[in-house]
C-alpha cells in the first residue's frame, strides 16, 4: 500500500499484513498530513467498493435462499437446512424464509422433516438449541396458520412440550385453529400484492346486528327541539402503561397509537356504545372531529382478529412478524384488549373475548390520515362496566 499515492480516486488494494497503525504513525512523525489525507480517500473509496459488493451479494444470496424456500420439493428445503449452520445471514431471515416454506411447500412433507430434524442431535448441534427449537416451532405454527392438522403426528406434541418446557412464546397459542380463526387469512394481500396492499374497511357483510335497542320514551318537547339524548355515565380513565403496551403489541411498528381502557360507574348495554361516548373518553384519535363525522360499528370477534393478524404479520407498509409471530401478537393483543391477565391460558382468554362486544370506529381526524392503514377498536368487556380502545395509524 502506497501512502503518497498520487490519484486518491485509484482502488485500493489492501494488504493483510499491512500495520495500518504503524504507517499512520510514521505519516504523523513525519508531519505528511498531505499523505493522510491521501490514505483516508483511498480507504473510504475501499469501503464504499467493498459495501457496494456486499449489497450485490446479500441480494443474490437472498434470491438464492427465497428461490429454496419456495420451489417444490424435498431436496430444495433439505438443500436450504444445511446451509443454516453458522450463517447468521440466514438466520435474521429465519420467520420470513419458513413463512416462504410453509406457503409453498408440501405440509405432509413439512410434518415429516420436522419429526426428523427434531430428533437429530447433530443438526441441534450445528445450528444451536435456540434456533433449532426456534426453527421447528416456526415450521409447526407456520403450517397451524395455514390449517394444517399437526396433532395427529406424535413429534409435533413432543415439540410442544419442548416448548412450553423452555417457555417458548409461542407454547402460549392452541396447536390447531379456534373457531375464532375462521376467517383469519381473509385480510392477507397475495404474495405479488403486498406492496401495493392497503387494509379494507370493513363491509356492512361483517357488521354483527346488536340486541334490539330498547324503546325510551321521549318527554313531551316544544315542537322543533331534537330528542334528549340519555345522559353519559360516569368515566374513569383506567390505562396503565403495561396494559396498554399488551394491547398495541399487534400494532408496535406502526408510527402513531392509542391504547386506553375506562370504567364506568355503572353497566353499560352494548348499543350505548355510541359516537356521543367515544368522544366523551377524550381520545386523542378523535380530536377535532364532530360526533356524527364518527362512524362506529359493531363486529364480531373473529374480524377484529383476522385485522390484528394481518397487520402484526405483514406489519402494513413496515416490517412484519410473518405468520406465526403474527398470530401471537394478535391473539395478545386481542387478550389485553378484552381484559386478560398476562398470564391467563388461551381457552379462558377465547370465553372471554366472546363475551365481550367488539366495535370498528374510524373518524375523518387527522390522526388517522385515511391512508388505507388505520385502525380504530372498541371493545365493551363483558362486565359492561369498562371499555378498551385501541387505535393505531401506520402513516407518518
């Protein structure tokens, strides 16, 4: 290496052996500041080469191990397994490249490389516990998604019991899909669509018809004046900060959210679930609208999951968690939203989201932005004495 070279622009070539300290030192003891300025061009034109190679390579290397993932066969997956040990490169792709399996590849076939792979000891060795337990829950949660039976293939249960062994966050959900799931996939953008991919509103299709609204008998106004409307209970703002850190899990990459929770002195029937309240709460999401701008309809439980779903795994126009992190942090969510514990199991947190009455709002404010990613949800607990929102905006 020249440290005097004359044109910085020429690539620099360096040499292993080379003491770049040393050389630094003589060029100060020789007062060649010329030369240092010389020497530091040359590396910065290095770097910029050497990551501009980088760049090609991690995308060839990543067409190269998606292509794997997604092409038919056994060989293609077995030829993927083998390059993970010591590739960390892979490994930050890990949920995305077993969504990609699980999406394309044979789920008997799946089944069968799980029970192998979860009974060698040397591929556990290759690539470490964690990411070998890591590997195969994703595989098995991945292909529950997509509906698979798993139960019936006995090392899928001896993994659940691994899992749950070393309280593997996914141990948490149901080793098939709940009747709450029905319509899980329903929002999901086709793979060749996910950029252009915003979330539909909700159709009058979905809308689930309340109790019929008990008849109030009206006093006896001058002719002119509107209806009195019943008087609001009384709120108490109940949020705390862990609670409502559980209920935006579904939505933590998102740029804007509002996660709250409020008591009423008195039990609330579903239809009093109205514009009027929502904007009686104070809510951040609805300043600066008017109450018949808000639009608030109720919905059943399973839709209000499928719209977490979607957004926790394909994270909208940011980063998602993929399928079977998605289903988690939808099911999460959704838990805090209906007022579960943190550690209460999946069938008493299912009773309890049925029994609560879940609502989509949505309002012109300029929180939102109508930017075909928000979310508005209210859900009356079952107790009818409090009520959860959670609003969320991907746009910033």
């Amino acid at each position: 290496m020249d440290a005097n070279a004359g044109d910085p622009t020429d690539r620099l070539f360096l040499d292993r052996s080379t003491d770049i300290v040393q050389t630094v030192e003589k060029l100060i003891a020789n007062n060649r500041v010329d030369a240092l300025h010389t020497l530091a061009t040359a590396l910065d034109a290095e770097v910029e080469d050497l990551r501009i190679r980088l760049n090609r390579a991690e995308f060839a290397l990543q067409h190269v191990i998606f292509t794997l993932a997604e092409t038919r066969g056994e060989a293609y997956v077995e030829t993927l397994l083998r390059l993970l040990p010591n590739r960390p490169f892979l490994y930050h792709r890990l949920r995305a490249l077993v969504s990609a399996m699980a999406s394309h590849q044979d789920p008997d076939m799946l089944l069968q490389i799980v029970a192998r792979y979860l009974d060698s000891n040397e591929y556990r060795q290759s690539v470490g516990e964690y990411f070998h337990i890591e590997l195969m829950s994703l595989l098995v949660h991945e292909m529950i998604v997509h509906g698979v039976n798993v139960l019936s293939t006995p090392s899928v249960m001896l993994l659940h019991n691994k899992m749950r062994g070393r309280r593997h966050p996914l141990a948490w959900l149901p080793m098939f899909l709940t009747d709450l799931e029905d319509r899980l996939l329903d929002y999901l953008p086709e793979a060749n669509q996910r950029a252009a991919f915003t979330l539909p509103p909700v159709p009058p299709s979905m809308v689930a018809p309340l109790e019929e609204v008990p008849s109030v008998v009206q006093p006896m106004l001058p002719l002119g004046l509107p209806p009195v409307d019943a008087p609001l209970p009384a709120i108490k703002e109940t949020t705390r900060t862990y609670t409502s850190e559980r209920m935006r899990v579904a939505v933590a990459h998102w740029y804007n959210m509002e996660a709250r929770s409020f008591a009423f002195d008195a039990p609330l029937p579903a239809h009093a679930v109205t514009p009027r309240l929502l904007l009686a709460l104070g809510l951040e999401c609805l300043e600066g609208v008017t109450e018949d701008s808000i639009r608030v309809v109720p919905v059943r439980p399973n839709i209000v999951l499928a719209r977490l779903f979607t957004i926790a795994a394909t994270g909208g126009p940011h980063e998602g968690y993929e399928r079977a992190y998605g289903r988690l942090h939808a099911w999460q969510s959704l838990a805090a939203l209906a007022g579960a514990a943190p550690d209460e199991q999946i069938g008493p947190v299912t009773e309890r989201v049925k029994a609560g009455r879940w609502f989509h709002f949505e309002a012109p404010a300029d929180w939102f932005h109508q930017a075909g990613w928000d979310i508005g949800i209210a859900v009356l607990r079952p107790d009818g004495l409090s009520l959860a929102i959670l609003a969320a905006t991907a746009t910033d």
